[in-house]
C-alpha cells in the first residue's frame, strides 16, 4: 500500500513514511493510491468482533510495513484506555440511533484517532531512533485528544494552538492543565482558520519542517481519518440488517470525520447518503445545497468546535470528485487564495449531491434539540451532537437507520446544556479532577514568525 498526494507532487510513499510526513510536501493531503474494499460477506463475518479486533480488520489493509502481531498490539492498547467496553456503544433514541464517541480520555470522538496515532509516533520514532516536533491547530477538542494521546511519549515535543477564548472552559483546562514537559499549549489572538493557516504554513516551509522533524496531529494526517473509518463499520454492524444502507448524520467542521465516512462508503459499506450537518459556518451547506463554495467571516457559535471555513479535509474528497486529477484539484485551491472561492461544473454538482445532503442548524434550533431531546427521551446532547441530532430527525424515512454521531460528552459545554435546559451538567470525574488545577499556556498574536520565533527557542 502507497500512499500519494493530492495535488500530485511527491513519488508514492509507505504508510509509516505517510503518518511521519503529516501535510505532503508538495502542500496537499495524503491518500492511499487506491481504497480497499470489503465484500458483503466479509462485512457479515465480522458481526460479534470487538471493537480492537474490527479495527484491526479495517486498519490492516491500508498497512502493509507494520507486522500484524505489533499492529494488533497498537490497536489493544490504544482502545484500552476508553471507559466503555464497546469503546463506541450505540444507544437508541426516537427513532434514532446515537452513536456514542466520546468515552475516551478526553470525552470527545477526537480519542478515537489520537490515541492510536500517539502510539503510533511513538512506536514508529523508537524503531527509526528519530524524534518528532508535533504542531496542531485545535478549535477544541483536537487540541486536548492530542495532548492526551502525546504527553509523556519519548521522542515527541508538541505545540498545540488554540483560538484564545474560542474554546470552553473545559476544552482549554483539558489542554493548558497538562503541564508535561513535551507538552506545550499555545492561545492564539484570532480564530481557527488563523491557527489552521499557521499551522499549514510551517508545514510547507520545508527547510523549517525537516530541520525541526515537524509532524502534524491534526486531520491532515491521514491516520486520524484511518482510524475514524473504524466506527462507522462498527455502528453499521449494530443498527443495519445484511446489505441494508444507513444514513450517517454527522457534525462537520473540518470535514475529517464525515470524509472517513466516506472513504468507508467507497471501501464497501452500505451507506444511503452522509448527512453533513453545520452550523452557523455554513460553506459546506452552501455548497452542497447552492453550488456556493465561498469564503465569509467565521461565526462564534455554542458548537465551537465547528466554527470553521475552511475545512481541510475537503481537499480530499474533492480528488475523487475530480476523478483523481491532482491538477484540478491544484487549480482550485489556487481559485480559492485568489478569489475566495471554488467553481464547480454542474456534473460535479450532481455527483455531490448524490454522495452528501446538509442540514444547517443554527442556536436557537441547537439549543430546543437538547432540550426537547432530554424531555422525550431522557438523554442529554452536546450542542455538536444536537446539530447532527436536529438534521438527522429531520430526514427520517421508513426503513433508513438514522446513525447520528456524537462527538462529545455534553459535560464538555456544561453553560450551553444548562442553559437549554434549565439544569447543571453532572459532572463525570475526568472533569471534575481539572477544577483548581495549575495550567501553562502562552498568548500570542496570529503572527507567523512569533508562532515560528516561540516554537524554535522552544525546542532549541
């Protein structure tokens, strides 16, 4: 298995070299040359695995320069961590079926990724006898999976940049409390995207990426995605009768957990559409319901998380949109940096259509989801998981499963779920042991070379 870019600038490398690189060279995203399938009957045989034992099934045939005794090994120990026995259990819930992803160690789907890719690093630099500068950019949860998924592990140093003030109080103490000397947390004066962009910068400057080892942590890297692709099996397994299709609603941001349900979809899994619900930062509704793939300013919303233009992932999809025209694909984000927009034909309009539909939710209809989903049903939403929850209800249809993700613990946002309905969040203990602890972070302006100037004295 090789692994190539989508703008179409660098010679096909193994997976290891893959997770190792983060951002390709030439700027683009990296993808497998081509996706595996899986054929009906394979997906039956695996009904009754455990979760490690199905993501071993999936995750084996993007990896051929690992040995399958240390790849299973790697697998058991990073769902070893999750409080859950079914690391993703699914609850029904009116007509719904909850796909629960946040049991990990920071209470969010972002565990689900990084805890296999923080052993990963480590296993990979201990062979190579190598070590890593990770630099991430998080709109919250991203940040604190990855500290989690790092901190301590030799050979590895990791700057992680959060929009300051952007996150929740409990997204920033899950990031700023970790006070490990690897670990280093960095509170931008600007949004998301500014972090993203900086992050995407150092990237490409590749005097400063190979001098520094640098490595990215973030969905550009393409064992996040790898990995996420897991649970969509997983809940299909749990809610769909043989050859049954499912719709998938699932909150987007960044566009790497709805693009793993698609890669899933092209591997063999029946799947109806994936539901891509947003936000107030709505390019991606836009697109998909308008053909309007134009940039406008972020929105502070109650799902941060989400608040997001310009979603990474997006380039992915958008090589086999183009039928694997690396060119094309360049061409377009050249369009994107000079106009702020991306044109589409109307047969690739067509063909996006077929593959996603998109709900935006805004706060008034977030906040009534969580709370008259508690009322009807007695369960409690985040506000990422009500944004999906609203959008998936909203196209319910005789003999269609409804797979809604939730992506965090609604704990995580206690303000917002308190004031949707009217009651404290009980607290569960991993957040209940951050309160009054001491924190380290730095503040620094959206500047690149204060970023890059803070990062080198760091590690030098």
């Amino acid at each position: 298995m090789r692994y190539i870019s989508t703008r179409g600038g660098i010679a096909p490398i193994r997976f290891k070299d893959a997770i190792m690189m983060g951002l390709a060279d030439d700027g683009g995203l990296l993808l497998p040359e081509t996706i595996p399938t899986f054929s009906a009957a394979e997906l039956e045989s695996w009904r009754g695995l455990s979760y490690p034992q199905l993501a071993f099934e999936i995750i084996s045939r993007f990896v051929d320069d690992i040995p399958a005794a240390d790849l299973r090994r790697l697998i058991d120990r990073s769902y070893a961590t999750f409080s859950h026995p079914e690391v993703t259990p699914v609850v029904r819930q009116d007509g719904i079926a909850i796909l629960e992803l946040f049991h990990g160690t920071t209470l969010a789907f972002k565990d689900v990724a990084l805890q296999f890719l923080g052993n990963l690093f480590e296993y990979i630099l201990a062979e190579r006898k190598e070590q890593l500068t990770i630099v991430g950019a998080t709109s919250g949860d991203t940040g604190s999976a990855a500290i989690h998924g790092v901190r301590g592990k030799q050979g590895i140093t990791i700057f992680i940049m959060h929009p300051d003030g952007k996150t929740s109080p409990v997204q920033a103490l899950q990031m700023t409390s970790v006070l490990d000397d690897n670990v280093h947390n960095i509170a931008i004066q600007g949004t998301f995207d500014d972090c993203q962009d900086m992050v995407k910068a150092l990237m490409n400057d590749l005097a400063f990426k190979q001098r520094h080892k640098l490595g990215a942590i973030n969905s550009i890297n393409w064992a996040r995605v790898l990995a996420q692709v897991v649970y969509y099996v997983y809940a299909w397994l749990k809610v769909a009768k043989p050859g049954q299709k499912v719709l998938y609603s699932v909150p987007t941001g960044n566009f790497g957990d709805i693009f793993a349900g698609y890669v899933a979809w092209q591997m063999g899994l029946p799947v109806q559409q994936l539901l891509l619900a947003t936000n107030e930062n709505n390019i991606l509704t836009r697109f998909i319901n308008a053909g309007d793939y134009s940039l406008s300013q972020v929105v502070q919303t109650v799902s941060p998380s989400m608040d997001i233009q310009v979603a990474s992932n997006f380039e992915r999809y958008l090589y086999y949109l183009f039928n694997s025209d690396a060119t094309r694909v360049v061409t377009a984000f050249s369009q994107l940096k000079a106009e702020g927009r991306i044109s589409f034909t109307a047969e690739e309009l067509t063909q996006v259509r077929r593959d996603f539909c998109s709900t935006s939710v805004n706060r008034a209809e977030t906040l009534a989801t969580i709370g008259d989903f508690l009322q009807e049903t007695g369960y409690l939403l985040d506000p990422h998981t009500a944004v999906g929850v609203k959008a998936g209800r909203d196209r319910l249809t005789d003999g269609v499963p409804v797979v809604c993700l939730a992506t965090a613990h609604p704990a995580k946002f206690g303000e917002t779920v308190q004031e949707a309905t009217g009651q404290p969040v009980p607290l569960p203990p991993a957040i209940q042991r951050l309160q009054g602890l001491p924190t380290r972070c730095a503040l620094l302006p959206a500047d690149l070379q204060q970023v890059r100037a803070f990062i080198e004295k760091t590690v030098e």
